[in-house]
C-alpha cells in the first residue's frame, strides 16, 4: 500500500526546522547549515556531491532511505525557492539542472504556473490545492510508490494536523535556534496513534521515528 | 568545585516540563504522570516507594545521580507547592513528613516565611531573591557540595540565562503536550558553553545532558 513519508527532516532541540530571515543567499535563515552538519559527514552525502569517504554509521543508514520505494514528492512553496520566487519567471528550484528527486515533485503554491521537467527523471508541478487534493494527485502520480512529504515547516504542520502522514523521521540537532517555524506548534497529542521510537546516533543527532500504529 | 546541577528534568518533545492548568489535584496539569512515567518503571522509584522490582537500566543509573554529591537545592514556588500555597500557612510542600532532599532546600518567593525544619535532614528556607544571590546562599548552605537547580520551569530559564548553570540533566519524554511551561523559550544560543551529548534509552525517552565545556 502506498505510504505518506517524511524522511530525515532536522530539527533543533527547541524545534525550530529553519531559522527566521530567509533569503535567497540564506535558505534557512540564522540557522545557515547548523541543522545539517550531521548529514554532510555522511558516506551517503559524500556520494551525493561525488567525494570519497563520509561516515557509515546509523545517519548514514537512515538518509539512504530517502529514495527506494518513492514515487513522488509533495513540497511547499518555501522549499521550492526563496521569498518572492513566483515572481521569478526563470526560478527552477535550489537544485540545479539535475534535481535530487528523480520523481513528480507537486509544489503547493497560491500562483501556480505551468510544469518544468528537468533533468534526471525529476518534474515539478504546481499545484494550489489543499493537504487532501494534493495528496490524491501526488498519490496517481507514484504508481502505487510512496509518496514523500518534504517541508518546509508549515506544509508539514498542516499534513500532521491532517492525520495524513505514515511515516516521520525526524533529526533533533542539539542546538537552540529560539526563533524561525516551529514544527510543534499546533499538534498537541500527535503522537497518539503512532508508535515513537528515539534513537542517538554517534554523529550527535537523534532520530525521532513517528510511525502509525496499526 | 562546588557545581550547579539540574537533575533528570522531565520535558516533552516539544519542550514542555509542565503542562496547563495546574492545581493541587493536578500539580503538572493537563501533563497529569506522563512526562514520568518512564521514572516509575525504574528500581530507584520502587526503592523510594518501598517496592521491590523494577528496571535497572540507563534512566535508573541517571537516577541515582540524583543526591550524591548534593548539599543544597534551589527551588522555583510552583514547585513547592500549588499556585496560592502562599495563602495557606500550614503548607509544608507536597513530599510529606519526610522529603526525599535531605539538605536545606531554598524556595524562591515573592512571599518569605519562616524556615520549616522537616525530617530526613530537609530544612525549607524562603527567600525573595534574584538568582545570583539565591545561588550565594544555597552554596553556603551546601558546604563545598554541589548545588541542585530543581525546578520548575520558570527558574530553570532564569537560572539558565543567566549561564549559572554546570551541568542539565534533561530527559525528553516522546509526546507532544502542546500548552503549559516552555523551557526552551528565551534561550537562543544556550548549547555555546556547553558540551551536549544525548542518549536514547530502551525506557523510550532520550536523555540530553548539558556539561560546562572548560
């Protein structure tokens, strides 16, 4: 059957997912790449960016679950590009011409525009639909796959609140950003009908693991 | 030296160490046992409440760190007793005749009494003072021993701002409480200073310790 996931989406210790003052030369604000240094020692990062080495421990492991068994991505429009994008004509994400994506990617956005295949097997769609809709259309799209749900922040608020996520891995960086989107706000008693599992990693994150209780 | 330490400290995964509504028939409100009961499955508690059994792993060691080394402890009015405990004159805190402290206890009041000597070793000291000098206090009181930062909430950000703070002990409890007391709010940058490592256990809760870095 296929599953709603959100893989490895880090958070800091307060529960903030992006800092506040996103730019186009800052993405995530005054949080730059705090969140992320975890996943950049990786072997599984190291491949992505064509280096050698990078660890294989249980960060490794998790981030390579980013892509088998899914069909599509649904993602904000504050994933797509930086405030104001959509008045960018020329705007085709953060990602280059070879996206890390590989599948449909539905962007929700108020001013949709007409789709971009790019290279690499990755599409992106445009969409101004709500959480359900969405997901209805990212779901054909998939084939029967998985589809993910990639953030930012406020999309992910509004799938949880849904009820309409399987599956959450989520990466608490020990760090205090004290301001930016807060993934908690909202969703009090969420983690009732799924089962949690923490698991501290050697690298210094934890893996927070939602999955929906049968 | 004698150190500042704040001791298994109960949040949820959004950061919440009590929860809303708090009375003297629900002292953590809304929260009700949840953020411990990860504490009452372990040998210390049953040792504490005289029962036998219980388990013996990570979260029962943290535990035991709990008075070794202890001489004093400093704590918040909300939680020495219910809110307007100050009206009650026979209010002797909510741990009985024989409190599990065991050395002087300085409760922090805009409303000071007299001291209430208790049995087991507890006295209660009232006292109507910032941080630095409640900390001068309790550190004279505890004789070269460490000071125990107890809590609630409140005290513990105002003690934390102020970097008067050693070592936390905090223990994240996977559920989303969604209102009550904060911790983490007004402490942007905290983990500067510290050395933060954290440790899932197999009693589902993730241990997160803050130690001074020299």
């Amino acid at each position: 059957m296929s599953r709603t996931r959100i893989q490895h989406f880090s958070i800091s210790l307060d529960g903030f997912g992006t800092g506040e003052g996103l730019t186009r030369e800052a993405p995530l604000g005054h949080a730059g790449e705090r969140l992320h240094q975890w996943m950049l020692k990786t072997g599984w990062w190291h491949e992505m960016i064509g280096k050698p080495g990078g660890s294989g421990c249980i960060d490794d492991t998790l981030l390579r679950l980013f892509a088998p068994g899914i069909g599509a991505e649904i993602m904000g429009a504050g994933k797509f590009g930086p405030p104001g994008w959509q008045d960018d004509p020329d705007w085709k994400s953060w990602w280059g011409a070879n996206p890390p994506f590989h599948t449909p990617v539905f962007v929700l956005t108020h001013r949709p525009r007409p789709s971009i295949e790019m290279e690499g097997g990755t599409t992106f769609h445009f969409l101004n639909a709500p959480p359900t809709e969405a997901l209805a259309a990212a779901r054909e799209a998939a084939k029967g796959h998985d589809v993910r749900i990639g953030g930012g922040v406020a999309m992910l608020r509004d799938f949880l609140a849904a009820r309409l996520v399987d599956h959450m891995h989520l990466v608490v960086v020990p760090i205090l950003l004290g301001r930016g989107a807060r993934l908690w706000d909202g969703l009090e008693g969420l983690e009732r009908g799924y089962e949690v599992e923490m698991a501290s990693s050697a690298g210094g994150v934890t893996h927070v693991m939602f999955t929906r209780a049968n």
